[in-house]
C-alpha cells in the first residue's frame, strides 16, 4: 500500500459506539400528551387531492394533513392532525394549517375524551397555532432545546398518521436549517422519522425525551412518506 494509506490507517481510531434511547420510555411518559385534532368547515375545492392537499401544483413540499371521509354533495370538509399539551390546563401546540379555515376544532386525549378546543392565536407564516381546551390536571410534554440537536441525533415522533392513534416513530436528524419554498425563514429541522398525513402538528422528541420541533412537511411526490421529513424547531416556536 502507498506509505499515505498506512499513514492515514495507523492514525485511524474507530469511534467508540454509543447507547440507542431508551424509546419505550420516551413513549410511556409522553403519549398521553400527545392529542389527536380533528377540524371541520368549509369544502375548499383546492385540498382534495390527498397527494397534494394544498393546491400547489406539482411543487413536492407540502404541509400535510389528513382529509376525512365525508358524504358526497355535502360542504364541510373534515381534516385530521396531531397536536401535544404544553401546560395542565389544557394548553396545545399544532400547526396552523391544521385549523385554518375550520369552524369547528375538537382536541381528543388519549382517554378517548373529546373537547371543543379554542384557536388563542394562529401564525401562517411559521406554521404555528395555540389552542385551548377546558380541562384540567392533564398529562404534559417538557420543551426542550432544539439548538442542542446535531445531525446524526435520534429522534422520535409521535401522532396520528392516517387516524392511527398513538403511533411512534423514530430516525435521526438529517439536517438542520433547511429553509423550504415559500418557507424563507423558519430553519426546519430535516429527519428521517417516518410521518405521513395526519401526524402534522405533532411533536418530535430527542433522545432525552424532550420536544424539539413541530412536525410541519414533508417532501413527497405520493402523498406520503418518502423519507424526508421536516419539523418546525421548538425553540423558534416558543419565540413566536
């Protein structure tokens, strides 16, 4: 071998393996603070092609949620997505277009319960909504800090892909600061972790078991997952 490759071979230290999460833990503590959000209101002609729910045209970065089942002729469309509980009072986390346009948002917990939720604010431009519901010591996430998160870390997300409640799933972060089409100043952090419609406005969880984004998009030219997938960091949503 040249006298470089023995260089390089002897100067060679294999990098020590690390330990995998713990993921069942990670889902017992936070699965019941993840909710499934289900929004009802006006049919827009434009969100009926599943693979493309906003209208825009064959561009393979969406935001996602799942549409529900209706009667033909009849004008309310129904739309599913996935949110999580940051205070005991029943404070949620979602993203916006996952209640834009609805007249009616129910949040339902875990326990089956279902209640009327309040939109408190909703933000377009970051994707970012704050509901309410009245309910009391209820189950939380902890915040954690997203600025911490490298490439290579795992993550783990949990919602309601296709109205399958409670589903976990986990990946590693594939990069971060992504700035997406029409998207210019969120720095979205890119992952692996399996999400598809339904699981928008779900939380993503480090390692520690921490929240870290918001899933927000995914790119896709089937309507599902293809494995890329984006996450609005959670200290960005914190700050707006």
């Amino acid at each position: 071998a040249p006298p470089a490759a023995q260089n390089n071979s002897a100067a060679f230290q294999p990098i020590p393996l690390g330990t995998a999460p713990n993921y069942r833990a990670i889902v017992q503590r936070n699965q019941a603070a993840v909710v499934g959000i289900t929004t009802a209101g006006p049919m827009n002609t434009a969100s009926q092609d599943f693979g493309n729910p906003f209208g825009e045209g064959d561009n393979p970065f969406f935001q996602f949620f799942r549409n529900m089942p209706r009667p033909q002729g009849h004008a309310v469309m129904h739309a599913q997505g996935s949110g999580f509980l940051i205070s005991s009072d029943g404070v949620v986390l979602t993203n916006a277009h996952v209640v834009d346009g609805a007249k009616e948002v129910t949040v339902k917990l875990s326990n089956h319960r279902e209640y009327k939720a309040k939109v408190l604010g909703a933000d377009r431009s970051s994707d970012i909504a704050v509901l309410k519901i009245d309910a009391h010591d209820l189950p939380t996430v902890h915040l954690g800090n997203s600025d911490q998160l490298n490439v290579g870390d795992y993550v783990l997300a949990i919602g309601e892909p296709f109205g399958l409640e409670e589903t976990a799933t986990a990946g590693i972060v594939s990069a971060k600061g992504r700035s997406l089409p029409g998207d210019g100043y969120i720095p979205f952090i890119q992952t692996d972790a399996a999400v598809n419609p339904g699981n928008s406005g779900g939380p993503l969880f480090d390692s520690s078991g921490s929240v870290v984004g918001i899933n927000a998009q995914i790119y896709t030219n089937s309507g599902g997952y293809q494995g890329v997938s984006f996450a609005i960091p959670i200290n960005a949503a914190v700050q707006i």
